[in-house]
C-alpha cells in the first residue's frame, strides 16, 4: 500500500504545473487593430517597453522552469510532493504576441527604424536562445548524472 500510495504522489508530482522554458511558450494571438492608430514611433516606443518586460519575464521564466525541473527530479527521489515555482508563462505569451503584432504592423507601415530595430534583436534573441539551449542541455546531462549515482 505504501508504494501505491509513493507512486501516485510521484505521479501528481509530474502532472503537476511545472513551468515551462520561455523559448517552449509560444505568443498568443493579439489582434493587429489593438495598435492601429500608433504611429511608427509610437510603435517604437511600445516595442522597446515590451523588449524590456519580456526580457525579465523571460529570465523568471527560465528560473522557474530550471527550479520545477530540479524539484521533480529532487522530488521523485526525496520527497514526492514539492510546490512547483510561480509559471509566468502566460504573461510571457501575451508579451511575445505583442512584440509579434507590432513587428507584423512595422513592416506593412513600411516603419523602417523599427523594422531595423526588430531584426537586430531578432539576431540578439537567436543568439540567446542558443546559449539557453545549451545551459539546458548541460543541466540535463547533469540531472543525468546525478540520478545515476542514486
């Protein structure tokens, strides 16, 4: 009974919330007329207000996703039921389709210091979600190894 009982706990452990990695949270829909009277500065300015939220959203993101992570693994083998981290997934969702409406709209206003602008972060933003990609990999291998050990 009492490994029943573990397995469930190990079970709900892993169905529970977890957060997920911020290049894993796709932009929700946000509909193109909600900036239709921004000029291209306006929308410049927005944009640059949404780079900044979504930057620290992201690294929030990426703790919290890095901690639910490790509290499954710790979890399973410890103690089966450890609270799962605060997911700002949705936030991040809402921010992301944002920056994806405004990018859409600069383009076809033909808003050229914005459009500059988004393709110099776009490259920015590649370069760091490679170097996540790669922490992620090694915190996995590490995860791997540790268990191994147990």
């Amino acid at each position: 009974m009492r490994k029943y009982i573990l397995v469930v706990l190990c079970v709900i452990q892993l169905c529970v919330g977890c957060a997920n990695y911020p290049d894993k949270i796709p932009a929700a829909y946000i509909s193109p007329l909600v900036y239709k009277n921004y000029t291209c500065e306006e929308l410049s300015r927005e944009y640059n207000r949404l780079i900044l939220q979504c930057s620290a959203l992201t690294i929030i993101q990426k703790k919290a996703a890095d901690h639910d992570s490790a509290a499954v693994c710790i979890g399973i083998i410890f103690f089966p039921v450890i609270p799962m981290s605060a997911d700002r997934g949705h936030e991040l969702a809402q921010i992301k389709g944002q920056r994806k409406t405004i990018e859409y709209i600069a383009i076809e206003r033909n808003c050229m210091k914005l459009t500059e602008t988004i393709e110099r972060i776009k490259k920015e933003e590649e370069e760091a979600l490679r170097k996540i990609e790669k922490e992620r990999k090694e915190w996995r291998r590490i995860q791997m190894s540790h268990g191994e050990g147990l």
